[in-house]
C-alpha cells in the first residue's frame, strides 16, 4: 500500500493519493455505503489485477492501479548521453524518465560490419562480427540482423549465447545477393541500429580478401570487382568470372610496376597503380582529429617511418630521401644511405626510420616541432610522402557549441572571442565550421592553427519536398503526419560519423552510421509507438563525433491537447470601428496556428470574422456599421492537418 500511493500515475485533475485520503474521506462521511462498495470494488480489481484476471476497465482508478502494478519495483534507465544531458538540463531539456528494464537496455556499442572476398567460394560477402552485449536479467528476446536490399529486406540466421547478463551473438557471414544492397540493421527491442553499404563501380580487395580504399597499391594479387559495364584495360589479368551478385565480375590481376584502368560506357577511367614505392607511411603518431597547423596534420607522440625494405635494395639507388625539420632542409640524399646510417628492423619486411634521432638535439625537445619526408625518383617526381605537426601539451575538446582548447605551458592562445575557464580557453562556435587561432610557442613564436567543428544541417523535408519547421508542432491526434516526414542530416565534415534519433523516454533509439557524410531517415516508427502514450512527447536527433563531440537538434514535439492558459482583450473606439486587441499564452509554441472566430452574442450565423491568429497581441478591426449588437462572442479553435 505504500508503493500504491507513493505512484505519480494521475488522472483526470487528481491522482492516486489524493483518492486514498481527502477523497475517500469525504465519501465516507458523505455516504458510507458507497464508501464501502466503492472500497470493496477497488480490492477486487487489485485482486483481479495481480491474477491476472479481466475486470471492468471503466472503473475510475483501473488504470492507475494497473500501471502502478506493471512498474512497482523496477530499475531505472541510465542517461541518453551523459555530457549532453548536463548541458540540456540547464536549458530544459528532456530527461530519461524511470522505464521498466523488462522493456528496455542500455544502447549498446556494436561492431561495424564490412564486405569481404572469399577467393575459396569465390563470393562477394558481407561479414557481420561477434557482438557482445549487457542484457539485464529477465530479458530473452532474440536479436534480429536484417540485409537491407531496398524495397526488400533479407533476414541474417544467428547463434546466441546468454550469461545471467550478458549476450554474445556469434559472428556470421552472409553472401551479398544483389547490387541493390544498401546497409544492415540490427534491432533488439527499443535499440535499432542501422550500418549504410553498398556496392561501388569498381571495388579492390588483396590477397587476404580485405577492402582496399585506395588507387596507389602495392606490388602483388588483387581481385578486382566491377560493374560488368566498366570495362578493364590491362594486360595483366590473370584470371576472371563472374560474380555471385548479378551484373557484376572478378579480375584477378597481378601487379608489378603497373597499372589497370576501368572505363565506363561513359568514358569515365578509374585508375590502380601497383608499385614497390608503395611502403612508406607514418606511424607512432595520434592526431588531433580535424586539427592542421599551416596545413599539416596535428598529432602527439613519438614519430617513425616504416618503409618496405623493396625500397632499399640495389635497384632503388635512384630514390633520393628528404627531411625538413621545422622548416629547414636536413636530409636529401640517396635511400640507401640513410638506411644503413639510421634503419632499424620492424619487422623482417619493414625498416623503421626514427624522425627524432635523425634529428637529434642537445637538450630538450620543443612544444612544436614538424617533419616532413618523401621519396622522389630519379626524375625528381614524388613516390611517396608524409607529414605531420608534433605539438606537446595541446587538447582540443568539443562541448556543445565551444571549444576547449588547452595549450602547453608557457604558451599563449589568440583569438578574438575566447575567454579563459582555469587553465583552458573557451572559444563559442556559433555554427562555425572552421575555428582559426595562433598560439604562442616560448622560443618559437607564434604559430596559426586551424581547427574544424564537428556537427551539421539537418532538415524535416515532406513527401512533396517541402521543408518543414523543425522542431514540427502537432497534436497527438495528428502524428500519422510523421508517415510522410523525412529527416535528413548531413554533417559538415568527416569529424561526425552517426547519428541517433529517438523519443524523450527512449522507447525507441535508432542509430544510423553515416554514408558520405549524409543520412536520411523516415519518422513513421514512432507512429505507431505514440498512438498508444497518453502525455507530450518529443523526438530527438543527437550527432556523435570524434573525441565525444556530441550535438542534440530537437525535431518534433507532439502536443497531447492545445491549451490556452490566459487570454485577454483589450477594446478600443475610433470614428468608425471597434478595434480589438487579443493577447494569448498557450503551452503550444506557434499560436499562429490557431484561427480566430467572432459572432454577435445570441446569433450563431452572424459570423463577423473568421481568420488565422497572427501572433500575439492580433488586432482586430470591426467596422461599427456592421454590428446589430454590441456584445460579440469570440472564438479560439484548430483546425487538425491530415496530410
């Protein structure tokens, strides 16, 4: 009992608690029979509840007994985004309420799945990885993959296995069966997840049938896939066949020192060139995603260079190696020579070349530092090269709409607009996409830094292609419009790689991963999720970016009932007409919506005006030879869109 009356759950203009005390009370002194029929009838139904039996639901407290039953005991879920809710607190934003964990988990972080091809089967395959999930105790509902080949959809067989609480779901791989593939979905109970593939042209994988996004590649067997309209031009093909999704074949090509071209029926060539100068990258090196200073990459750590060692031998006497060094010239002579002076082993296949003791200094290393490398050939042409800025002490954060920059010790930070919180700078983004500072460096000087903002442009765009308000107002009684309302999203660089919609009490959350930095999802879920839900709701569209950049757009609120709080007229008299001035305040936040009737008082068909509400204060002007009476009726109502 003391649960029940520690329950929220209202109705009507009261609520559970007040039932079980002033109002029973005073029924009992009122009339004590129907205070006893009216008690006897509630233990019945709590009777009937917990044995889950019928009852008669028009009883006036039956269903908030009954959602008082379902919830009793049950755990909370934790936070949408933890450092988006402190934000959105203090701005009004919604917060998680308290669900039954029988209903819901925790989104979970999933693996990315990826195309793949078998040599042995000689199939295209996509290859979803094992996944590992926390499931509460009590939940045993299947996981559910979906190929999505657009309009249709292909179901993925899977091997699960439960602990008390977790769920492992084994990996599988599953053959690609037609070019119109266009992603996979994962979907266990309110959690729905969505990864954009699809087939390309012309795609290369290596030997070991990995993806390879690129068209400078090394020496040795690829297998080649294209469209069966992109025709090959090369000599070195070694094999081909068709492929198991339709329209498409393999090429196995071996290059060596060559290239392949693949030219559509258009005219249109792509490229891959195989060379042994394919070997030289840039490693022990994390970099400050989205950070450039004069143009080169930021990063921290220690770098090296790790090469092929088929770039060192005889034939490769021509490669010249060169290193500047914070601007200035150090090396520039033959590969061979700085293999045998600075090369270490890596691997029996790799050499490493450590950029710091190739530089070495007396004392210390400074707080910015740059190397540049590249190998040319004889003919003074660049066969590869790397680059990278070493900055010691400098962090960049994203918090909503700022940035926090720190800088090393000693240093200085320049910008028009940031101010100092502690130790770091502050500098607000208002919807730049680029954020330019110096800094200054002791016994340097002053350096710029460029720095992209992560974030986006997203749209409510209609069936028609109308751009709609966003966030869109409705009435619950309206939200079968969301059938016809898209979301777009398109992020203003590669920093943001998903997006998450979903409702404020997250009986839905939908995660979509980016396909060329866009997505465009459909609202018709919570359709049918809403019709049900007494109350407001909301839906919610939260970016996810690097270093935990995150941003919340609010897209739609839906409005259980429109309703006017205060409304005021104030009259005013001229020569020849009444003018009237209507103030409103309503809880629905585009009272232009509204529309505005006024009769004379006791003559229903004397209709005098009927138009929209243009905001508040509207004025009203109504000539006096018009009026037959000096009392009018006025009249605030909505018209429901059904399309």
């Amino acid at each position: 009992m003391q649960s029940l009356l520690e329950h929220e759950h209202e109705f009507g203009n009261t609520s559970i608690p007040s039932i079980l005390t002033t109002s029973l009370t005073s029924l009992g002194q009122a009339d004590i029979r129907l205070f006893q029929g009216f008690i006897q009838s509630t233990l019945s139904m709590l009777d009937a509840i917990w044995k889950g039996q019928p009852f008669d639901e028009e009883h006036r407290i039956y269903r908030s007994l009954k959602s008082w039953y379902e919830d009793r005991g049950r755990p909370t879920l934790e936070e949408v985004r933890s450092e988006v809710s402190k934000a959105s607190r203090v701005r009004g934003e919604p917060q998680p309420r308290k669900v039954p964990s029988k209903a819901r988990i925790s989104h979970p972080r999933l693996q990315a799945p990826y195309l793949q091809y078998d040599d042995r089967r000689r199939e295209l395959v996509l290859v979803v990885p094992e996944q590992k999930l926390q499931v509460p105790k009590g939940i045993y509902v299947q996981p559910e993959y979906f190929v999505d080949y657009n309009p249709d959809r292909e179901s993925v067989p899977i091997r699960c296995h439960r602990t008390p609480k977790s769920l492992s779901i084994g990996s599988v791989t599953v053959p690609v069966r037609s070019a119109d593939l266009r992603g996979l979905q994962f979907k266990l109970l309110s959690i729905f997840e969505y990864w954009h593939l699809s087939l390309e042209p012309v795609m290369v994988f290596d030997d070991a049938g990995q993806l390879v996004d690129d068209t400078q590649l090394r020496n040795g067997l690829f297998y080649m896939i294209a469209r069966n309209d992109w025709i090959p031009i090369c000599d070195s093909i070694v094999d081909s066949h068709s492929l198991n999704v339709p329209d498409y074949a393999v090429y196995e090509v071996q290059l060596v020192e060559s290239s392949i071209a693949f030219r559509s029926s258009g005219s249109e060539d792509i490229v891959f060139h195989g060379s042994r100068h394919k070997g030289l990258s840039l490693e022990g090196v994390n970099l400050l995603p989205g950070v450039t200073q004069d143009g080169l990459p930021v990063g921290k750590g220690s770098p090296y260079l790790l090469l092929s060692r088929r770039l060192g031998g005889i034939s490769t006497g021509d490669i010249m190696f060169r290193l500047d060094y914070n601007g200035g010239r150090m090396y520039d002579i033959i590969l061979e020579k700085v293999i045998a002076q600075f090369g270490e082993e890596h691997t029996p296949e790799v050499i490493k070349l450590d950029l710091e003791k190739m530089v070495p200094l007396k004392y210390w290393r400074p707080n910015w530092e740059t190397f540049e490398a590249r190998l040319t050939n004889d003919q003074g042409e660049i066969v590869c090269q790397a680059a990278v800025a070493m900055v010691k002490g400098l962090s960049v954060a994203y918090d909503s709409d700022r940035l926090i920059i720190n800088v090393p010790s000693r240093s200085r930070l320049e910008h028009p607009e940031a101010s100092s919180q502690g130790k770091a700078h502050v500098i607000p983004t208002v919807d730049s996409p680029l954020i330019d500072v110096r800094v200054f460096f002791d016994r340097i000087g002053w350096k710029p830094f460029s720095i992209e903002v992560p974030g986006g442009k997203c749209q409510l765009i209609s069936t028609d292609g109308e751009v709609l308000e966003q966030p869109l107002c409705l009435l619950k009684s309206e939200i079968h419009r969301l059938h016809d309302v898209e979301v777009r999203f398109t992020a203003r660089n590669s920093l943001v790689r998903r997006v998450a919609i979903f409702d404020q009490e997250e009986d839905l959350h939908m995660t979509f991963h980016l396909s060329k930095r866009a997505v465009a999802v459909s609202l018709g879920s919570f359709v049918d999720l809403w019709r049900d839900l007494d109350g407001d709701s909301q839906i919610w569209l939260q970016w996810e970016g690097e270093t935990g950049s995150a941003g919340l757009m609010p897209l739609v609120k839906a409005y259980e009932k429109l309703q006017i709080t205060q409304a005021e007229i104030f009259q005013s008299e001229q020569e020849d007409q009444h003018v009237l001035e209507l103030s409103i305040a309503s809880d629905f936040p585009h009272p232009n919506r509204l529309l505005v009737r006024m009769r004379e008082e006791g003559n229903p068909h004397s209709l005098i005006l009927d138009r929209s509400f243009r905001g508040s204060p509207d004025y009203f002007y109504i000539r006096k030879n018009e009026l037959h009476h000096m009392a009018i009726t006025v009249e605030l109502y909505y018209v429901e869109q059904h399309k």
